[in-house]
C-alpha cells in the first residue's frame, strides 16, 4: 500500500496499478489508492471500474469517488455519489462534504446547496472553517450572495480562506465595494493576513467595476506592504482590468514589463479585452502567443476570429477558420443549464431541439421576444459573427442557450419569479440585453452566472451597470 501511494505521488499511475495487481491480499486500502491514482489523472472510467469491484466500500473510498468527480468536472455525478451515502447511511466528515460542496457550486444547483448545508449542520460541521469557507464559495457560484454572506457572518471562527472566498464572490457579482470593505475589515484583524488568493479576489473586483486607480494601489500595496510577489495570476486580472477600461495598449505594455513568464490566462485576458474593444492588431499579437502556448485551445481561435469578424476582415476571418480545421479543432458548443423547482437540471444547447418541450419553449420565445419588441427591443445583430444575412443573424439569435433556458424558466416558473442560468460561455451583448428587458416585461429576476461572472438582471437593470 505505501508502494502504491508513492506511486500515485509521483503521478506515476501505470506503476501503481502494476503493484496493485500484484498484490495476493489487498484491503479496502489497497482499492481505495487505485481510485485515487485514476481519479487524480482525470480517468474517471477506470476509476468506476475498480470502485465498482472494490469488494468492501468504507467512507474513505466514497469519498474518493465523490472528491474525483468533483475534481474532474464531473458534479452531477459527484452528488449521486453523495445522495447514495446519505441513502445507505454511510458516515461523511470535512472531506466529502467539501467534494459535495465544490460539485454544487460547479452546478450552479440552489436547492442542492440548500440540501447539502443541511446534512453539514446535522452532522455537526456547521462551524467548522473549512466547510463553512467551502459554504460561502458555494453560495456565491449558486448566485446566492446574501446567503453566502449570511453564512459568512454567522461563522464564530474565520480564516484567510474565509474572506477570500467572500472577497472573491463579493467581485464575481460585481459588489466591488463590499469586497473592498471587507478587505479592509480584515487586514483590520491581527490573526488574518491575507494571501495571493485574497489579492486575486480584490483585483478581480476592481476589474469588474472599472476601477483602474484602485487596481493599481492593491497590486502595488500587494508586493510592497504584504511582500506578496505577484504571479501570472495576478498580472491576468490586472490586464483585465486595464482591457475593459478600454487601456489595451497599457495592458500590453504591462505584459511585456512582466517579472515572470505570461501563461495563457494573461494572453488570454488581453485578447478578451481585444475582442470588447475591436482591436484587431494588439489581437494578434496576443492570438500569436496563444497558439503557441494552448494550440489546442479552442477558445483563443475563436476569439480573434470573432474579433476579425466584427472589424469585418472577413478573409483572415477565413484564415483562422481553415486554421482551425487543419488542427482538428471544433468549437465547444454553448449550453445553458437551468434548475427547475424540483432540482433537476436542464441542460440547453444553442439551436437545440433535443428538449421534450422544444415546441413549448420556442412558441413562448417568440411570443416573448414580440413584447420586447414591442418595448423597445432591437436585436443587435453584430452579435453574429457570421457573414449572412440579417434575417439569418436573428435566427440564430433566437436559437441561443441562455434565451432558450429563460423561456423554460419563464414556462415552468412564470412570471414575477427567480430564474438563474449558468452558461459555459461568455453572455452575449444580445443576450444581455434581452435578459435585460425580459426582467421588466416579466416582472422577473434573471440570474445569469456565464464564463466571467454574474449578472444580476432586474427591473430592466443589470448589475453590470453595461460593464462586463
């Protein structure tokens, strides 16, 4: 077994299971380190396959089950682990409830969220830091600020991990201010230092509310005050700062100032910024780095071809696509999952036709999208990279995930009611603005959790403020 387990930590996954195979006896141990070993190199398969013959389970090896799935990007999976747990009995402690924590805020699940604190609180771990931290990350995914929030205050005892997780979600829904405040309030106390998470969360807020000057002074206090060298990390949310305000020249200068290598999430930040403000050349410049250092990363190519496609430079649009086909790449398509009353999660992909109520769901977006029109709504077609038509173009609009999911919402739940959407992608500025309207015209509020961060529409308002 310690054969294994050092195999494992070397990452060296084919050793390990040459001496499990091996082994005359093996115990719940032995099985249990073969799952962890798959789990850690994303092989969730195999990891199935030796949990489902591991002759005797205990709660070690369950939750090794449920920790992989979450790890793995797997959360659906990681909560039926926990729900058969909680069916058979099975004991939990820290460890999987964090799983089961993580799983629901990938999820985007409320009622989950609701159902999970409550097996926490009944087996005594509702002050315990580590899950209460986890709670507040949780809540804050969920779109459930003030709750995340009202747990955050009623834990007796908080550490580093705590606040960041509060400063990080205060920034997600673009509560720059309160996250700034609460910075302050714990730099106040004694026994909480804070570390490059916490720094992330605050430059992450200030980036999200355009404050450029207060960018500055935490990423020079950061280094100075708290000798807290910043990493590429840091260096991605201060390019992303100084991109949506629309500084995309200073945000380059700074890349190439950098005192540590630029990874992809910095280029990439910089070609996000590129693509808002229609800069095609600071574009390339990044989109060339990009492919060199992710050539598989979707994504990037799609940016600078959607950033091509807006300036209308429709042949090097051509260029990135025949790119794109020679290295077998294909675009992830968007999908939009939606939590109904009952908790189960519906899933929808743009131009979908897969759901048992596609007929329902798209009679009421069109019905829905007349009253918009009606109040104002102008589809804004440049949300189309495509070069066809404008009828075309809002056609394809209307086929898009998130208004699919809203009209689902809108039908299950109607009118003057909560309705949250997580999407894999960032929201479009059409989408934007339809959820937009859609939240006065149906008396609503729309929660859409995209790519990026949150957007709180309501009374036609988003909490935004149009800056995302």
């Amino acid at each position: 077994n310690s054969l294994i387990g050092a195999y494992v930590a070397c990452g060296d996954v084919g050793a390990a299971r040459k001496v499990f195979d091996e082994m005359v006896v093996k115990d719940v141990i032995s099985w249990t380190s073969i799952v962890v070993a798959y789990s850690k190199s994303g092989d969730m398969g195999c990891a199935e396959e030796v949990f489902a013959q591991c002759p005797v389970k205990d709660m070690v090896a369950w939750t090794a089950m449920l920790t992989g799935y979450a790890q793995n990007s797997m959360p659906a999976k990681a909560l039926e682990v926990f729900d058969r747990m909680a069916t058979i009995g099975m004991g939990i402690d820290e460890v999987s409830l964090t799983g089961a924590i993580s799983a629901c805020a990938q999820l985007g699940a409320v009622r989950r969220a609701a159902w999970v604190q409550e097996i926490a609180e009944r087996n005594g771990f509702g002050q315990n830091v580590i899950v209460g931290s986890g709670l507040v990350d949780m809540y804050a995914k969920c779109g459930l600020i003030d709750e995340a929030r009202s747990v955050f205050d009623g834990m007796q005892e908080k550490n580093v991990y705590t606040y960041s997780s509060m400063i990080v979600g205060l920034a997600s829904h673009g509560r720059a201010k309160e996250a700034i405040a609460l910075f302050k309030d714990m730099v106040r106390r004694a026994d909480v230092v804070p570390n490059h998470v916490t720094f992330i969360g605050l430059l992450t807020a200030c980036s999200h509310a355009g404050m450029v000057r207060d960018g500055h002074f935490y990423f020079a206090q950061m280094k100075d005050k708290y000798g807290i060298l910043p990493s590429a990390d840091h260096y991605t949310c201060m390019v992303d700062l100084l991109g949506r305000a629309g500084l995309v020249d200073e945000a380059l200068d700074l890349v190439r100032s950098m005192i540590v290598e630029p990874h992809g999430g910095v280029w990439g930040a910089l070609l996000g910024a590129c693509r808002i403000h229609g800069n095609t050349d600071v574009a390339k410049v990044a989109a060339e780095h990009l492919f060199k250092l992710e050539p598989e990363g979707i994504g990037n190519y799609v940016l600078l071809s959607n950033t091509l496609a807006s300036a209308g430079k429709w042949d090097e649009v051509s260029k990135v696509r025949k790119l794109m086909r020679t290295r077998g790449l294909k675009k992830d398509p968007a999908v939009s999952s939606f939590e109904g009353r009952d908790g189960l999660v519906h899933q929808f992909f743009a131009g979908d036709n897969s759901h048992p109520k596609t007929n329902e769901i798209k009679k009421a977006l069109l019905e829905l999208a007349a009253k918009l029109k009606h109040a104002g709504y102008v589809p804004i077609l440049t949300s189309i990279v495509y070069d066809v038509s404008d009828g075309e173009k809002e056609r394809l609009l209307m086929g898009h995930s998130e208004k699919l999911a809203l009209s689902f919402g809108l039908l299950t739940l109607g009118s003057r009611c909560t309705i949250r959407i997580v999407k894999n992608l960032r929201i479009c500025d059409d989408c934007h603005l339809f959820m937009r309207l859609a939240s006065r015209i149906e008396q609503a509020e729309i929660i859409v959790r995209d790519n990026m961060r949150f957007h709180h529409f309501k009374d036609g308002e988003c909490s935004c403020g149009g800056f995302w």
